[in-house]
C-alpha cells in the first residue's frame, strides 16, 4: 500500500500552491518559529528596553518574508505544473 510519488505530488498540486498560499503558509511558519524561540528572542531584544516590541515585530516579518520566498521557489520548481 505504498503511496507513489508522482500520486503524492499530484495530491500536493492544486489551488493551495499558489502565491498567497504561499505567503500563508510563510505566516504559519513564522508564527511558529517565534513561538518557539521566544524567550530567546526576548533575552536578545531587552539589550535595548524601548525598542522590543518594535524589534520583535520586525523580526516576525522579516522571518514571514524569507519563509514566504522559500517556500514560493519551492512550490514553483517541485509542485506546480510547468508549461509544455
């Protein structure tokens, strides 16, 4: 009962590959890492106390950016239907 790769990448293909979906999923990984890591990222910002909420922000987006990009090259060389 093993699943094939082609049927699995078939599977994968489909509307939730596209930019913004992309940019969603960019969203959730980045969401994810910072709940993961934030109490380092905490210990990191308190260097300087007035601007923390700002750094972690811009962190956040910079991480949601980089993953969105990523993931977008990623989805357009191996899930997407190239044209023939």
């Amino acid at each position: 009962m093993g699943v094939s790769s082609k049927r699995l990448v078939g599977w994968l293909r489909g509307p939730a590959t596209g930019n913004s979906a992309m940019g969603v999923y960019g969203l959730v990984t980045a969401m994810v890492a910072l709940f993961l890591t934030y109490s380092m990222v905490a210990t990191v910002v308190v260097v300087v106390p007035l601007l923390s909420t700002t750094t972690i922000i811009v962190a956040t987006i910079v991480v949601w950016v980089v993953m969105w990009a990523i993931l977008d090259v990623l989805a357009s060389r191996f899930l997407r239907e190239t044209p023939t």
